[in-house]
C-alpha cells in the first residue's frame, strides 16, 4: 500500500471519526430536549396550516388558533413592559408588533379585538356571517352584529359579549357560519 492510500484512509477515518463524534452530539441533545422537539414540530406544523398549506392569517388559520396566538402576544407584552398593550387605533396592534392594515379588517367575519387586559372576538358589523357560540350551561349564543366573547386575563376565561354579564362561554364552541 503507498503513502498516498494510507493518507487517503487515515483522512476517512478522522472523517468517519468527526462524523460520530457530531452524531453523538445530536443524539444527546436530541435526548435532553425530549418532548420539546414534538411539541416545537407540531407548533411548525399548525403554523403552515398542517398540511403543507400557508396559514390564513400570520397568527393562524381558525378563530381560537388566532385568539390563542393574539392572548400570548398580549401576555408576553404585559411580561416585559409590566402594562398591557394600548386598547385605541391602531396601537392595539401595533404594540404588539402586528400590521393594523391586516388585523383593522375583520377576516372571514370576525373582528380581533386586543383591550387592554382582555381580548375579543366578535361579529363584524354588516356583513353576511353569523357567530355562534356556547355558553357554559350548554345554550348556544348568537353574537348579533357588534357583539363579541370576551377573553379576561384576570380569570383566564371567555364571556358572551360582557364580563360584567358573567356569561362564560367555551370559545371551542365558536362557529362562524356565512349566510346568503
């Protein structure tokens, strides 16, 4: 065998030697992560709509997808500034480093509404979709146009259309049902 092959296989066996060295660093962080890895993939997965599709929105594609994404959003801006975001205008959004050009418009008959420390969901003014939800008691609620369900951080649950009125609601419930 001449020098040239050895070197050859000496410099395969630093990479082979290179290369499990990385795999076995892989696998042990890999190993501590553990469960974060699923929940971070499935996180990917819904945020490209599950099926390879792009999501309706940038915070998601369904109403409770987007509310969930929306009470993060509040949740970590109260986190860091120790104030919740404006509740006027376009501030709302902006606060929370979303495009109010987006986010001003309802989508697909609702509009998301970030107040302060609560959040709502509700049925846009004048157009041909119905909102539907069901209240605790199991009775279903029709937000007439102008109503919304309410999200209060201080209990971390969702009313029909007023805290005050102490209406909880399950906001998995929520239908939206367009009219002819």
């Amino acid at each position: 065998m001449g020098k040239k092959e050895r070197e050859f296989g000496q410099a395969l066996s630093e990479y082979a030697l290179i290369i499990a060295t990385i795999a076995l660093a892989a696998t042990i962080a890999l190993g501590s992560l553990g469960g974060n890895i699923s929940s971070s993939l499935a996180s990917v997965a819904s945020f490209f709509g599950g099926s390879g599709s792009a999501p309706r929105t940038p915070l998601g594609s369904q109403p409770t997808e987007i509310a969930g994404s929306f009470i993060d959003l509040m949740q970590q801006y109260y986190n860091e500034h120790g104030r919740w975001p404006r509740s006027w205008g376009d501030y709302r959004y902006a606060d929370l480093g979303l495009d109010p050009q987006v986010w001003g418009q309802p989508i697909d008959g609702l509009d998301y509404n970030p107040s302060g420390n609560r959040f709502g969901i509700g049925n846009a003014m004048g157009d041909s979709y119905q909102v539907y939800v069901t209240d605790s008691r199991g009775n279903e609620r029709h937000l007439y146009d102008g109503y919304a369900v309410w999200y209060n951080f201080a209990d971390h649950q969702w009313y029909y259309h007023n805290i005050q009125d102490n209406i909880p609601v399950d906001i998995n419930t929520l239908r939206v049902v367009e009219t002819p």
